[in-house]
C-alpha cells in the first residue's frame, strides 16, 4: 500500500525534463547492512534527473585509519581507490547518521583521506549535500552541522541548505519514500546539488 502510494509519488517532477551528464558519487556514513542511511541514500538515485549517474562508494570501510606515514606517493590500493572516485565525481552526496553527537568515525576518515595531499585533494571545490538521518525526533542535526563544517574545513563546498530526516522509519519504507515532505526536500536537495555542480567554477583569487 505504501510503496504503491510512494510509486505514484515517485512521478512528482522535481527536475524540468533536462538531460544532464553528471558523476554523483555518495558516501554513507554507517557501515551495518541494514543502515537507513544507506536506504534513505540508495532512493535518491530515483531523485537525480536523466542521464546523471549516480551510486554509493561501497568502500569506506576498507579504508585504513587515517596515517600520514601511508599517505606517500603509493597509498593503500583502497585509498587510491576512494580518492579517484571522488575525483571522477562531479559532485558528492554525504549522509550521515548521528553517533554521540557527532558524524560515524568511518565518515570522518573518508573525508580526512579525500582531503589530501593538501593543494590537489580528490575534494577540493566538490559541491556536496549534506543530508543525515535519525530514526530519533532530532534528524541528527549535530552530525550534519559538524559533517558541513568539517567539509568546508576540508576543501569541499557543501550546499547552503541541508537535510535533516528525523524518524527515518516512518519516512522510507521498503526503499521507498513514505513521507513526501521528505522526498520533496530531497528532490530539491538534489536540484541544487546538479545546478551547484553545473555552474561554472569560480576561480580563486590569487
Ligand atoms: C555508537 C552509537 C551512538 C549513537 N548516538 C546517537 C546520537 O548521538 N544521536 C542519535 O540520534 N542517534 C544515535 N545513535 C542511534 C543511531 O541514530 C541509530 O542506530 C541509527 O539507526 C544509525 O544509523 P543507520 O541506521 O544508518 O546505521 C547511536 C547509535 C550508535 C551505535
């Protein structure tokens, strides 16, 4: 009954029909197979318009704790990985869930990978949306707030606007979206992000 209503939901237009050649690549922030982060994510592919490729790094997790005696010219193969798929990315989507406070370790060590070498990082000037994800009232708010910080921090440029989804479970079931306040807010979201990554680049002073 839900997803037959989410279905018809799905038809909303949140993109005005263009066609646009766009690499997102999106980082979860929770490792455990049955993550709705990872749930809630894996639906915004349905959200992006035609022709834009988009789909989760999957490796997060295979990436050693943040070293600067690895980091040399020939870091760990999962590293050089990581690194080429942000930079082959157009822009990024970042969703977290909230840990005490704050954004999953794992999270934080991508971003800290992906941030260097210092001067021509994978995600340096990246568009990125932030989203995070809570199955509490609170839609995780601190992660997010700490995740744009530590991109802005880290080179990046996350989106003025970000998402909170509170009550994850009421608002995607079975993958699909069962709150259109929450599909709309990341359908816009997700607008910003292509139209943020589809601007022209501003160069830096000097
Ligand atoms: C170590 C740990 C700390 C947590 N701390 C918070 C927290 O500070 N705020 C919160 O809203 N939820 C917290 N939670 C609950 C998570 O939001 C919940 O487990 C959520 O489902 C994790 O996201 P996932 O479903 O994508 O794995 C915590 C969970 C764990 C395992």
């Amino acid at each position: 009954m839900l997803g037959r209503f989410s279905l018809l939901l799905k038809a909303q237009p949140f993109f005005d029909g263009r066609e646009i050649d766009m690499n997102i690549l999106m980082l979860v922030g929770s490792l455990r197979a049955g993550s709705w982060t990872a749930q809630l994510t894996r639906s915004l592919t349905d959200l992006v318009p035609a022709g834009t490729t988009s789909r989760v790094h999957t490796g997060l997790g295979d990436l050693p704790h943040y070293d600067q005696d690895l980091d040399t010219d020939q870091p760990p193969a999962s590293v050089a990985a990581f690194r080429a798929a942000v930079e082959a990315a157009d822009a990024l989507v970042v969703a977290t869930p909230e840990y005490n406070g704050s954004l999953p370790g794992v999270l934080k060590n991508a971003i800290d990978w992906a941030s260097r070498p210092r001067g021509a990082s994978a995600i340096a000037d990246k568009p990125v949306a932030v989203l995070s994800v809570s199955p509490s009232p609170r839609g995780a708010q601190w992660a997010r707030e700490d995740a744009e910080r530590i991109l802005r921090v880290a080179g990046a440029v996350p989106l003025e606007q970000s998402v909170g989804v509170p009550s994850v479970h009421a608002a995607v079931v079975d993958g699909f979206f069962a709150d259109f306040r929450v599909e709309k807010a990341l359908g816009e979201l997700m607008q910003s992000l292509v139209d943020a990554a589809s601007a022209p680049a501003v160069p830096h002073a000097a």
